[in-house]
C-alpha cells in the first residue's frame, strides 16, 4: 500500500452492480446500500469492516467496499479501488518525513480522487457512507449530499479527554491534530471502538461501542499453551527485537516480520495467515505485540496477558497500551525497545493477567452497536424507512480514568 506507486484516481478494481430503484415492493431488493471506506496496512481496519459489514447484510442491507491495497486484497467481494495512505514505522517508531513523502502522490491528486469517488457513489446508488479513518470517499459524500457516519478508533484522540503523560505531549497533539485533519468533515454520526470508556470533550457526541470482532475471533475455543505470541505491525529495523526474545527461556511465534529475517532457535517466524494467527492466538500462553486497537481487543476477549509495545510517535498506541495496564491486564514498555528483562519478567507475572474468555455475546456487542449507529442515520436521513430497529446488547468497557 505505497501510495506513491498508486495510480491516478477514478480506477475501480471492480464495479458493484446496481441495484434498480421502483416503487413496487421487492423482497430481495436491500434495505440500503452502505458504502464502508476503509485505509490502513494492518489487520485492525478490514477487521472492523468485515464484521460491521457482516452485521449490516444479516439485517438486510447491501455493503460495498472502497480501499487501497494491501486492504483490498482482505475484503471479500468487489472493491472500489482508491489511492492507499500509509504510516512508515521503522524500528517501531513513526518516521514522519518518510509518511509525509509515501502519500504526497495521493495528496496532489486528492480532488481528482474525491469527483471520481462522487460519481461512483451516484453510480451505485449509495445511501450512507461509513469512512474508517478514510478521507477521499467521505468528502465525496458530503459533496453530492450523502449522509456520512464515521467509525474508526483513531477519532478516540480527537474526541475524548485521555491522560497524556509530560513525555508524550507532543505525540499526543500531532497524532490528534493529523487524525482529526484526515476525518472528513460533515459526519452525521461518530463512532468510536474502545475497550475502555474515556470522557467525552465538550461538545462531542460521539457515540463509544465496544471493539467490533470478526466471526473467525468469536468462533476461537480457547486453550492454555505454553507458546507466546509475537505480532509487530511493521517488520523493518525489529530484528532487535528477535535477539532479545533469544535471551528469554520460552518458544515464540511470530508473525509481522520479513521473510527472510533471521530468529534465533526458539523463535519460529510465520508468514501472514489470518486463520493460522487467530488459531496460535487463541493457544497462546501470552502475547507480546505492538500495542493496536485490533490486536488487543481480540487478545482481551480471548483472556489472554499481553505486553504491549506501543508504536514511538503515535500516542494511540500508547493510550491503548496505559488503559491495559490500568485495567490490569497486562504491561507495557514505553519511549524504548524491548528488553529481554521486560520480557521474562513479563512472562513470570502473566498468569496473573490472565481472565476467562468472553462470551460470545458480549463479543458481539460491538459490531451490533455500531450497525445501530449506521442504521440510526438512515433512520434520521430517510423518514424512517429502510431500516429496522437493530438488536442492542449492554456492555461494561474497563473504566480507566488516569494513566499509571
């Protein structure tokens, strides 16, 4: 997902077909259509959109994609093509300059982007657009008047009100600041997934639902192992990371890492395998990770401890990373790689962190609740008709009010 080999906008890899309006009352025709547009390189985004899009089509409506690649290539069914953003990591550190010139061939051409997205949204007919930190399809909703939802975790730094310790202020203000750049304007609705319940800031409405789960993360049974499960979400410059893991008296898998690295004997490197993770995830002993939304979320429903290794740079990952530890959950190493120590150490108190799975029902709790906001603007937008009252499930997210 290089944006600066992506091409010129206006491209589809697919076009969905269209669905004829008339006024007789057809059975098989959906409720309405929702276009969800999502952008990032891990697995968090397409999570979320496979299993709010999954929600969405068993209550009746009809769900296409937009996105850029490598998240394309994991959303099933046609894709409306649109130039991918990226964040360069090395060394899992945010590398700001390298950002900045990866999507500035998706910058220069953003409006030519956004009139050809506004003639695909016409073309299928679309209803409602939910945008997933994905700022071309959203701006090209409100350009021809379509009501827009935005759901994504990212929007969590420009709506609430979290804990910033003195060493991460300015981390803090600039991923807030670039998140809040990138929304699109105009949203009738925001929707933010979250395992803990921040205050909102004055004046949001937004509306907090618990993390949205795939079928394949709820259909896990849950064992316990004696392998730790490693997952980094940018393998450049963490070969470091495998040398201390070397030093530590326990077998590892790991999966986010380049083919070809070289890992020490108790180490066993995995090729991306969305099934086999879930599965190593599930009988695991622990888990030591870079500290995403997604990851955290499925090992916190699945019981399992986790250390958490916070991406330097972006303070989303080091909120996440305080509201583990604050819930007890588990621990995590801050403003530094890794050590051997941290991980030994880690893997001494892990029994200590660990919980009995969630039930299935509390697993689906978010993907429900966020398929209710979408349905409640098309509620608002449409008079009431074409779409129906959605299954709503209570939930009690971990309270966190301060950072440790």
């Amino acid at each position: 997902m290089v944006a600066a080999d992506a091409p010129r906008p206006g491209f589809a890899l697919e076009s969905a077909q269209r669905h004829p309006r008339s006024d007789t009352p057809d059975p098989q025709r959906p409720l309405s259509t929702v276009v969800y547009a999502l952008c990032g390189t891990g697995r968090g985004h397409t999570s979320r959109a496979v299993a709010v899009a999954d929600t969405l089509r068993t209550r009746g409506h009809r769900v296409l994609f937009a996105a850029g690649e490598p998240a394309a290539a994991n959303l099933p069914g046609p894709v409306y093509a649109i130039p991918a953003l990226r964040q360069i990591v090395r060394a899992n550190g945010v590398r700001l300059a390298a950002t900045a010139r990866a999507n500035w061939p998706a910058a220069r051409y953003s409006l030519d982007t956004i009139a050809a997205a506004s003639d695909w949204l016409l073309d299928v007919e679309a209803d409602v657009v939910v945008a997933d930190h994905e700022p071309f399809v959203g701006r090209a909703a409100r350009r021809i008047g379509l009501p827009l939802v935005a759901l994504s975790r990212q929007l969590l730094l420009a709506h609430t009100r979290l804990d910033v310790p003195w060493r991460d202020a300015v981390s803090a203000w600039g991923t807030a600041r670039g998140i809040a750049f990138l929304a699109p304007p105009g949203a009738v609705e925001t929707v933010i997934p979250t395992f803990f319940s921040p205050t909102l800031r004055p004046g949001s409405r937004a509306r907090l639902v618990p993390p949205t789960l795939c079928d394949d993360v709820l259909a896990q049974t849950v064992t316990p192992g004696e392998r730790v499960l490693v997952y980094v979400n940018e393998g450049d410059g963490m070969e470091a990371l495998l040398a201390q893991l070397g030093r530590v008296d326990a077998p590892f898998d790991a999966f986010g890492l380049k083919d070809g690295t070289a890992a020490p004997p108790n180490v066993r490197l995995h090729a991306p395998d969305r099934s086999a993770f879930l599965e190593r995830l599930a009988a695991s002993r622990a888990v030591v990770a870079t500290a995403g939304f997604t990851l955290l979320s499925e090992a916190l429903h699945l019981g399992k401890p986790v250390l958490a290794l916070p991406n330097r740079g972006f303070f989303e990952q080091a909120a996440n990373a305080r509201a583990l530890v604050a819930a007890g959950r588990g621990e995590a190493v801050f403003g530094r790689a890794a050590r051997a120590s941290d991980v030994s150490g880690f893997l001494s108190r892990a029994a200590t962190y660990t919980r009995t799975p969630e039930t299935r029902e509390r697993g689906q709790a978010g993907r429900e609740a966020a398929a209710d906001a979408v349905e409640d603007v098309l509620r608002r937008t449409r008079g009431g008709s074409g779409a129906r009252p959605g299954l709503r499930l209570s939930w009690d997210p971990f309270q966190v009010t301060s950072a440790p």
